[in-house]
C-alpha cells in the first residue's frame, strides 16, 4: 500500500489518477523553460524563497521544476504536496509547526525547518489531481488575495503548457509518419573514396542530388562536394580523420550541385573496411534536408522571437474589477495588446482590440455581474495601426466577497500567435500527409512490430495502409491484421526482413513476386523515428514495365554477345578472310587484300574504295536481294550486323561467306561508319554438311566415323592454323623494318671478324685470333636470338601452353620492342619479385605484349613513356566480381604509356571486333579483340585503365600455375662438356656437309662412333640395318622424299625406343606432329654452340 492509499483515496481514484499523470509522460524529463518559468514567476508573486511544480507519483514525488529547493525528487512520506491532494483546489498551512498534519514532519521539525506552505492542485480536465504549484517558507506567514488567486491561475496555466507539451509530442509523431513515407520515396546519395579522398563509386540517388553524373565525379575529389568555404576550412579532412577515430563523422551542413546551387544535406561519413577489417576508404551518405532545415530555422526563429517575449515579461497579468469596470495591468498585459503602459484601463478599451469576430467569446458586464465568464479563451486582437493580429490565450477566475458574488476576475493573458500558427500548419500538414497518403499510386502501409508467442519482435500488425497498398498486394482490409494471420508459411521471413531495419535503422530494398495480384513488386522499407515506436513504413512498388524492358533488353544484349564472342573465337582462331570498312557518308568501301581476293577484286582499289555496288555484283543472285535488304535494316536500326550470303570467287565457282560488322551513328544521329570481317562460311557449312552427312550414315559406318570426324577436325585445325599465321603476320610487319638494320649490323661484325681472322692465320699472327672468334661467336648468338623472336611472331616455332616465367620472357623482348617503337620512346620493364608462373602460350603472349607496345607507340606520335610491369594479383570476390573473372590467384602483365589516354566511351568499346579510333584505312580494329580471346582462351582476363591526356594502363591478368617452370638453360661455365661413357654409336643425318663435318668432328671428338648420312634415303637404310645406333642427329628438312620427323617415324618401326635429336633452322609444326614431340625426341635449334650439342646427346643417350 502506498503513502496516497494510507490517505484513505478509493483504490479506483488513484489508480485512474496514476493513469492521467502517465499519459502526460512527464516524470523523470529534463528541466523544461515554459515550467521553470511559471516557478519562478509564482517564487516572485507570492515573494517566498521556494516554488516547486510537482507531480505526484505512486511512491515519490517529482519535481518539473523548482526554485531554491536543489533536488529533484523526495519520497512522499514528508510530502505537504501528497496531503494537497486531500483538498479540493488550494492548502494553505500558514504555520506547520502548530498544525497537526505536519507538525511531526521532519522537514519542519529539522532542516530545512520549513513553517509556510501554499498549493494549488494541478487537475486535469476530468478533476484528476496530479500534481501542485506550491510555494514554501522558512517563516511562518499567509498569502494575499491576488497571491492566493495568481497560484491557482498559474497552476492551470501549469497544465495548460502540459497539454501543449503533450500535443506538441503527438504532433511530432504524425510528422515522423509524414517523413517515413517522403523517405520512402527518396533516394541516399551514396559516395565511396579512396584513402587519398578521391571518389571511386557515385551511386544514382548522388547523381540526381548533385546533377552530376558518375563519368564527372570518379578520380575527382570528395572535397568537391563541399562548399569553396568548408573546402578552404579543411572541413573534407576533418570529416574523414572524425570517421576514422570516431567510427562515423556526422554532420548537417550545406553542400555544392552542378552549378554552384547550394542545398543543405544530412549526412554521415564512415570509414570502409576490407574484409580482414583494414581500412580501405570512406563512404559517404547524404540526404538533401533543404526543406527541413528552411522549416527548422523558420521555427527557430520563431522560438527565438517567443524567448525573447518571455524574458521580456511575456505573460500578462491582469485583475478586473467587477463593480468599476477597471483593469489592473501588467507591463506586459500592455505589451501584448499593443497598448502604452499604464496601470489601469477600462475593461471596455481593450475589448475593442479584440477583431469583431471573436467578441462574442468575451462577456459582457452583465455576465460578469453574475459569474458567467469562460475560465479560458483564445481570441485575436488587432495592434493599434498596424496590420498585425495576434492571438491572446486568456485565463482567468473569479474571487467572490463574503456573500458568494463575483467581487474581482483576475487572470493571466499570453501571446499565441506562434503556437496557432504551428498548430494550423500541423494540421495542414496532417491535411496533406493524408491527401499524399490516398492519393499515391504506390501501395503504402506502415507495421507496427510486437512480441507475440514465438518471441520478442516476432510479429507485426498493419497500423495504417493506403488505397494503393491493395492494388499492388491485392490484399484488402489490411489493417488491424498481423502477418501471422495474412501468410502464416512465409511471415517468418518477412518479420526477419523488416525486424533488421528496426533494429539497423538500414533501409531495405527488394524484389518480390506477388502470386494474390499477379506482378512483380519492388520493395522498400525504412524505420520509422524513433526506433521506440517499433514501426516500419512500407512502399510497395510495381515494376512490371521494368521487368519486361529488362527482360528485353537482356535478351538484346545476350545476342550482342554472341555475336561478340563469336567474332572473338574467330579472331582466337584465326578464321577470319578479310576486313572492310565502309565510309557511309561517301559510299566509299574500303577492303584489304583478304576481302578482294574473295570476292575478285582488284586489291588496289580495294584499299583506295569503291560504291558498295561494285562490291555486291559478285554476289549469287538469289542471295542479292536478301543481302542488300539485311544491309538496308542495319543502317536503319545502327548495331551489330552478321549475315550469310555466297560470293563468285575466280574460279567462277560461288562460295559461302559470313559477315560480322556494326554500324556506328554519328552525334547527329546519322549514320557514319559501317566496319567489319569477312569470315569463311564454307568449311563450317561443309562441316555441317558432313554432320549431317555423317549422322544419316551411322548406323551403317559407326566404325568408321570416329575416323572420318577426326581426319575432318584435323583438316579444319589446319586451316585455322593457316588464318591464324596470316593475323600474326601484321605484327610481323611492324618487326621488319627494324630487324633488317640489326641483321646487316651483325652480317657484317661476322664477315669481318672471319676476314680478319683468315689474314692474321696467313701473317701468323696467332695471338690476335681469340678476339675475332669471340666477336664473330657473339655476333652470331645474337642473329640467332633475333631468329628465333621471328620465327616466334610468325608462329612458326612449336607453341604449346606451358609454365613459362613471364619476367624472363619480358626481360628477352625488351630490345625487341624498343627497336619496335624506335629511339623517341623509352621502354622500361619492372619485373616483380617472387613473380608466379603461368600456363600460357609463350609465343601468343610475346606477340600480345608487342601489340600492345605498338598501340602505346601510335598513342604517343612525339613520344614518351612506355613501362611494361609485372605483379602476382590476389583476385578477391569483389574484385573478381568487378574484373568479371574467377577469384583466385593471378599475375598480371600490365603495359602503361603516357599518350592521349580514352574517353570512358572509348573504353567500353576497345574489345569490340573492327572498332578503331585510327584514321581510315590505319588500323582493322582486331588487335585488342585478338588480345582479348588470347587471355579469355588462357583463362584470364583483360582490363584497361584509361584517363583523357593522362595515358594508358592496359592489363592482362593470367592464372597462377603452382608447379616450376621448365628450364632449358644450362650452365656451361661450370661444367665440363661430357663426353661418350660406353662407346655409343650415333647416326647423324643432314645434307649440309659443312653442318655434318661440324656435328661429327665434335662427336668424335668425344669419344663417339659417328655414322653419316646425305639424305633421308641413306639414313632410314642405316636405321633399318642391324648396325648399333645408340642416337638419331638428324636436320628436319632433309632430301630423299622424307622429311627428318618422317624418316625418324620410319626408323622406329624396326627400333622402337629410338632416342631422336631433331637439328634445324627452321622448326615446322607440321614436321614435329602437331606442335608437340613424342618422348625421347629434343630439337636443337641452328645455329647451336657445341657445349649444347654435347649435352643434348648426352641427356638423351643417358
């Protein structure tokens, strides 16, 4: 039982009293001024060194406000206030010592020794006492009149700010309702930068807030979106040093659009972490507030003018005299009516201030006579020789005289102007949010989550749901249902879905099919503030439009892609006859020799070109019309273009060829240039033919079809192979002319070495020989290594994926492209340390990497910077997802120049088959495509980095291969040349007498028996002999009707296990089976030095 219970209160009294103190939630707030105000105005009307606005509570009162008591709270049982509630309006206990009540009470019996006490009850409109305005004394003594009248007068102004306070408190809650559906439909702007603070993503909603566009803000500052004085102020690096020490910088400032227009922005920077948790960047996220903050600052500023009133004397009192008509007022009754200050005015001159049409709410003297007078009334009242109007909240009481008649009124009078107007603009506002609220297309609610059975927060009911809502659900009657109710089987994840954004404060955004209404739905949720309301707003979105335009143009760009990477395995593979370029302006058709020689043109005025009419009249009448109308459609439509159609070669005979091109559009919308290749459809139609062909006969030739398919497969591999050498032949071009300066240089050095040698042997001058030997030695080392890079660029070396060492083989081409480019371009290479090997086409990558030298050449026409670079790559998930390209472990080959650098538009169309930014006739545009379908073949992956006159960084990014890499090298310094260990036999084969002297002089010299042979015909005799042969040393182009891979083949049918070393200049794949030896077989490329050719036949022997 508590101290108001003892009082003897009905139990239903006090709790309906608890009830009425808790729906003002007033206990335990901070100090407020409008309270602290009526305190200390009561301290000084009734002149007592304590005030207190007290609140009663179960077991404690509560101070709202006090003025000389220090605390806060006190328990009631030595409350004055508790036993204030026993009374019906006002206690007056002029001396507690003397009464009863309190005269034991330690608060008067000890310190402080209180003796006065005076309070008015604080009732709610039902006569719920909740509280008092109370006044205390250390001396006994009593109140006046107009004292005792201005406390009960100031306690119901008491509670009438507490029922401003709690409206004020409901009104900020349909503001917040208002803001969760505004919200809903607004996008963040979301930025993210490196740590050097430029900006690397700039999402959409960023885009329609700044009016910039992702291409104007990527590798520009963040700074930039701050205003030139926060810029200048180092607010920028402030903000991002707060995100990195403090977890998040939050701040409210103005920020910059495109153009310079201002607006203000809410927003936050927090710093972004990697998975491992290290600090990467910052993200940025910014709401425009411009229409909050511009009512936020109205309202400050009528709050200032309100302060300001109140700190002036803003509340008026005044006391009528009913008998004489007469008003006593304050200055600041004055003040409000807008009248001099004076003490006394008839009652009658400020009811003429009052606007005529709210005199009705006052009385007339008649009514006053009689007591008839509303306690509290608002009215407007009109300043003297203005326009202005205010609104007056006037409250008031009778004081009657000793027979029970209204002797005097007394009240106090404030200005509300400011408080109608915020309460006429909420309720507009509240007009409006509900107008928004129906009116909206958008399916709109707003859940309410609860703790139901299965947990804390585990169910929600729908508080508030528009019109729109059951369109695009097609649920009715939604409110007042639970999600338990409505989708029993899926309500768990949906409370998980929305239970995470009250919880996070994270918006949500998705995507659903709803099955009731049919359609696809886009959702939105965000919580509604603050997160005690447990509340989520909803939006609910139809996207069906959206989904059949994404569908479509899904569906347009797969086919774009076929057809992209259809030309790309043609480009890989080599299958392509001809190239075109057709100027649409001029009708003139440019075509190089590939394309003339298919169709019998003259190559000369194939490059000069031509009307497109010339070029069609070799086309097989029947498919003419088809072709020119599929011709007609593209240059219509612009994009990809590839069509089929057969073409009078000169035989005479008609073939099929296939035609892949695009139409570019220039900026007038206008059709411009029409590019592209010209592929042989024949081999793939017969192919098909033979398909077919073959699947009709199976059943009749299954044994022999495997053959049949294989024999066609390896005639069509040839044929690749062929296009292929001719592609890699224009990168042999761009060799040439260096080459050849280089091949004379060193002819020369060996000429003359071996000139000289022959004059000081005949003068017997023998201690000069040694240095022409070393320099002719040199010179021709140095021949052969140009050789071999020839032969690798004209693909015709033995080219196999294997594990190669890329650092080496960038280190062996440096010279090679730096004659390539020519001495007005510095070429650098930076191998990395520790490089990881790769799997790759050594020759495919070395004819990449001179490509992508020569394009960085042409990018530079006065010169400059090329650096090759090498790096092993972590590919995470994200940055795989980005690269397009498994996650995993790669290395990267990256070629950087400082030339004119790409557009983004550039860019994105580099890889794209005959796309070209050279002039006409200057360039195919199939280089990257080649470069491209290399890397995506190895698989790998291509990207380039590009900024306008800032250069170019093109990468290509290869797969780590965990194994070692093969080495041929061998360390002749250090060992001695080895020599026969058992008297082998070796047969060496070769027409060149000079090259069969050599070889059999040094391996007799060894110690070996040596067998010689002319041609191919001798050889395969011997091989078929019963003579030992322990090795075959045999050059590939041999005469005798066989070749030396021919011949070796032949001797192992009666020798099986024969070890083979092949010697030649000129290694064909055809002669080494397809590119690849069989075991116990090694190829010594000519020239050689003897020390090599030992240990070969030492390392095959055994």
């Amino acid at each position: 039982m508590n101290e108001i219970d003892e009082m003897n209160f009905p139990s239903d009294f006090e709790r309906s009293r608890l009830a009425a103190l808790a729906r003002y939630d007033v206990l335990d707030t901070p100090r407020e001024e409008a309270f602290d105000e009526i305190a200390s105005l009561a301290a000084a009307i009734c002149r007592t060194p304590i005030a207190v606005v007290n609140f009663i509570g179960e077991s404690r009162q509560f101070f709202k406000a006090e003025v000389g008591l220090g605390v806060r709270e006190t328990p009631l049982d030595s409350s004055f206030c508790a036993k204030a509630l026993l009374e019906e309006a006002f206690l007056v206990v002029p001396d507690a010592t003397i009464d009863p009540r309190f005269s034991c009470n330690p608060l008067v019996t000890g310190e402080p020794n209180l003796r006065f006490y005076a309070g008015a009850l604080l009732k709610t409109e039902d006569g719920l006492p909740i509280g008092t305005l109370c006044v205390l004394d250390f001396e006994p003594r009593s109140l006046d009149p107009v004292q005792e009248q201005a406390l009960k007068v100031l306690a119901r102004q008491t509670m009438a700010a507490l029922k401003l306070r709690r409206a004020a408190a409901l009104a900020e809650a349909g503001q917040v309702r208002h803001r969760a559906i505004v919200d809903s439909a607004r996008d963040y702007a979301i930025i993210v930068a490196g740590l050097d603070g430029f900006v690397t993503e700039w999402s959409a909603g960023a885009e329609i807030i700044f009016d910039l566009t992702e291409d104007d803000m990527i590798g520009e500052p963040i700074a930039d979106i701050f205003t030139g004085e926060d810029r200048a102020a180092g607010v920028p690096q402030r903000e991002m040093s707060n995100a990195v020490s403090k977890g998040r910088a939050i701040d409210e400032r103005w920020h910059e659009r495109r153009g310079g227009e201002r607006f203000w922005a809410s927003g936050e920077m927090s710093p972004l972490l990697d998975g491992s948790g290290r600090h990467i960047g910052y993200v940025k996220v910014l709401r425009d507030r411009t229409e909050e903050h511009m009512a936020t600052e109205a309202l400050k500023t009528a709050e200032n003018r309100l302060r300001q009133a109140q700190e002036a004397g803003g509340v008026g009192l005044f006391t009528l005299e009913i008998e004489d008509d007469i008003l006593t007022v304050t200055p600041e009754m004055c003040r409000l009516y807008g009248l001099p200050t004076k003490k006394h005015y008839p009652a009658a001159e400020l009811a003429a201030r009052i606007v005529p049409q709210d005199r009705h709410l006052i009385t007339t003297v008649a009514l006053r006579h009689r007591g008839e007078v509303r306690r509290e009334v608002e009215y407007r009242v009109r300043i003297d020789g203005t326009e202005e109007v205010r609104w007056i909240a006037r409250t008031g009481e009778f004081e009657l005289d000793d027979e029970g008649r209204p002797r005097r009124f007394v009240g106090v009078a404030r200005d509300v102007t400011e408080q109608r107007k915020t309460r006429d603009a909420l309720a507009h506002s509240e007009a409006r949010y509900r107008t928004l609220f129906n009116a909206i297309d958008d399916g709109f609610c707003i859940v309410e989550f609860f703790d139901g059975p299965h947990g804390p927060l585990s169910d929600y009911v729908h508080v508030e749901a528009n019109p729109g809502y059951e369109r695009h659900t097609g649920i009715a009657e939604i409110v007042g249902k639970t999600i338990r109710e409505l989708d029993p089987e899926g309500a768990d994840q949906w409370v998980e879905i929305y239970s995470e954004v009250l919880r996070t404060g994270v918006p949500a955004r998705f995507e659903r099919y709803f099955q009731t209404a049919g359609r696809h739905i886009e959702v939105s949720a965000a919580r509604v503030e603050p997160q005690s309301l447990r509340q989520v707003s909803i939006l609910f979105r139809d996207i069906a439009k959206r989904k059949s335009a994404e569908q479509a143009l899904q569906a347009s760009e797969a086919l774009a892609r076929e057809n992209s990477e259809r030309v790309q395995l043609a480009l890989a593979a080599g299958a392509i006859t001809g190239t075109w370029l057709w100027d649409l302006v001029n009708d003139r058709f440019v075509v190089d020799e590939g394309f003339a020689n298919v169709f019998g043109l003259d190559p000369a005025q194939g490059r000069l070109g031509m009307p497109l009419s010339e070029v069609t009249a070799n086309v097989h009448p029947d498919d003419r019309d088809e072709l020119v109308k599929a011709i007609e459609e593209v240059i219509k439509r612009g994009g990809s273009y590839a069509h089929q159609y057969r073409v009078r070669r000169s035989d005479g005979r008609y073939y099929w060829v296939e035609a892949n091109g695009r139409v570019d559009f220039g900026p007038d919308g206008t059709p411009r240039r029409f590019p592209g290749v010209l592929l042989d459809a024949e081999k793939r139609r017969a192919v098909e033919e033979e398909r077919d062909r073959a699947t009709a006969l199976l059943r009749a030739m299954n044994e022999t079809l495997e053959q049949r398919v294989a024999e066609r497969t390896a005639e069509l591999m040839r044929a690749e192979e062929q296009l292929r050498q001719a592609q890699k032949m224009e990168a042999v071009g761009q060799l040439t002319g260096g080459l050849a300066h280089d091949f004379n240089n060193l002819l020369a050095g060996v000429s003359g070495s071996l000139q000289l040698l022959s004059i000081r042997l005949s003068q017997g001058r023998v201690a000069e020989v040694d240095k022409y030997v070393v320099a002719a030695q040199g010179a021709v080392r140095r021949a052969a290594a140009l050789t071999h890079r020839l032969l690798a660029f004209s693909r015709r070396q033995t080219l196999d994926p294997k594990p190669t060492d890329v650092n080496a083989l960038v280190s062996g081409m440096t010279d090679l492209i730096q004659r390539t480019v020519g001495p007005g371009i510095r070429v650098e290479a930076v191998g990395a340390a520790n490089l990881w090997s790769a799997l790759v086409d050594a020759g495919q990558l070395e004819n990449a990497l001179l490509n992508l030298c020569i394009n960085a050449r042409d990018a530079m026409p006065d010169g400059g910077n090329i650096t090759i670079e090498t790096a092993n790559k972590w590919i995470d998930r994200s940055a795989a997802w980005s690269h397009d390209m498994p996650e995993g472990q790669y290395l990267s080959l990256c070629v950087t120049d400082t030339g004119t650098g790409m557009t983004p538009d550039i860019i994105g169309k580099a890889f794209d088959p005959f796309f070209t930014t050279k002039p006409l006739g200057m360039g195919t545009g199939l280089g990257l495509s080649m470069i491209y379908g290399f890397a995506k073949q190895s698989g790998g992956q291509v990207r380039i980095y590009s900024e306008v006159d800032q250069g170019t960084t093109v990468c290509i990014y290869l797969p780590r291969f965990h194994g070692d890499v093969d080495s041929e090298a061998i360390d002749l310094a250090s060992s001695s040349i080895p020599g026969s260990q058992a008297g082998e036999t070796v047969l060496v084969v070769d027409d060149e007498p000079s090259v069969r002297m050599l070889i059999t002089d040094v391996l007799e010299e060894l110690g070996y028996t040596v067998i010689e042979a002319a041609d191919s015909g001798a050889g395969l005799k011997v091989l078929q002999s019963n003579v030992r042969v322990d090795l075959l040393v045999s050059d590939v182009g041999l005469p005798g009707g066989m070749n030396g891979r021919q011949m070796a083949d032949a001797g192992m049918q009666t020798r099986p296990g024969l070890k083979v070393l092949f010697i030649t200049g000129y290694a064909e794949n055809s002669v080494i089976g397809n590119g690849r030896l069989e075991h116990g077989m090694q190829v010594l490329t000519k020239p050689f030095a003897v020390e090599m050719l030992a240990t070969k036949v030492r390392q095959l022997i055994g």
